[in-house]
C-alpha cells in the first residue's frame, strides 16, 4: 500500500516571492502615476498581496521604495568602482555619459526623483537615502580621484570628498531643479571644468 505525503508550502520562498513583486510594484507604478498619487494599497494590489503584508515590511510607502531603488542600484553593482583605463578625464566623462544617459530614463528617474523629494522632508528617510544611495555613489568617486592622485593628475592636497561636490553638485542641481537637459555637452564641459579646479598646481621657478 503506497501513501503520498502532501509537501508543506515553502514560507521562505513565498515571501520572498510576494516582497519583490511589492518592490516591483512600487517602481513601475512611481513611474505611472508619480510619487504623490502612489499609495501602499495600490502597491499591494499590483502585487497580488495584502496592505498588511506590506505594513509588516515597511512603515510607509517611501520606504518601499528605498528598498526597491537600492535593489536597482545595487544590481549595478558598486563593487567594481569607476574605469580606470589611466586618463581620468576621459574616465570621469564616460562615467558622467552614462549617468546622464540614465538620469533622463523614465524609469530610473522618476522613482530617483521621488526619493529625493520626499527625503527633503523626512530627516529619518534622508539618512537612510545618504547612507544607502548618495555615499556608496560618491565613494567611487573618490576612490577614482584618489588613483588620480596617485598618477599625479589630481592635486595631491585636495579633500577629494570636496572635489567630488565640485565634479557632482552641478549635475545634481542642473537634475533636481529641471534647469537644463542632461547633455553629453553639459556632462564633457563639466568635467573639463572640474578638472581646472582638480589638477596639480604648478610648481613655481
């Protein structure tokens, strides 16, 4: 006599199923219907769950959408830090290319711009953003800035976390205030300027 034993469902595979369907969720529709219009129960029911589950997980819809921003980030993978093919001009200009590239897409800027906002007026929100978006991203930097010095092409007495505000601020400013279109122009003049700013002083006679 044979007997089938029913499996137990898998929990662990479940709820990581149902947390990046929220996730998802909460991209596509930031980029739907924006920041103020989106809401946890229209998150919950793109994703097929329950509000509750999603309360369980998160205070607020913001931080849904922290953790569905880094996981994008973080899939870019920082580790690798910026090119380093010996001329850090061109390596900074490429690097600003494609975040320029990348900042004018629908799809990472809406959900980018939403952080930010909304960061602006949570302080709790805006050192999660720091601490999670903005310093893994100027750490790379610096760390390029810093093998520039080493190459003797950055000034060796600069405060790099200083030097990438300079090389960033602008591009930042330029994006949040919607003051100008992200250009390739724009982003290869920036870095040529920044680089005045950035190279070794003469030494004099």
């Amino acid at each position: 006599m044979s007997s089938t034993t029913a499996k137990s469902p898998d929990v662990s595979r479940r709820s990581e199923r149902s947390r990046k369907a929220i996730l998802r969720a909460s991209m596509e529709l930031v980029g739907e219907v924006g920041y103020p219009k989106l809401t946890i129960e229209a998150i919950a029911a793109r994703a097929g769950v329950g509000k509750q589950t999603i309360y369980r997980w998160w205070p607020s819809k913001a931080a849904v959408l922290l953790d569905a921003f880094t996981e994008v980030v973080h899939d870019e993978d920082y580790s690798s830090g910026l090119p380093d093919t010996g001329d850090i001009e061109a390596d900074l200009k490429y690097v600003l290319r494609a975040t320029a590239d990348e900042f004018s897409d629908a799809s990472f800027e809406a959900p980018y711009r939403a952080l930010a906002v909304a960061a602006a007026a949570d302080p709790e929100l805006a050192d999660q953003f720091v601490s999670r978006l903005r310093e893994p991203g100027v750490r790379v930097y610096v760390e390029r800035l810093r093998a520039g010095q080493e190459a003797g092409q950055i000034d060796p007495d600069l405060d790099l976390d200083l030097a990438v505000e300079l090389l960033l601020g602008p591009f930042q400013q330029r994006w949040l205030n919607r003051t100008g279109p992200l250009t390739h122009e724009f982003t290869d003049g920036l870095v040529e300027l920044a680089m005045r700013a950035l190279a070794p002083r003469a030494t004099p006679r």
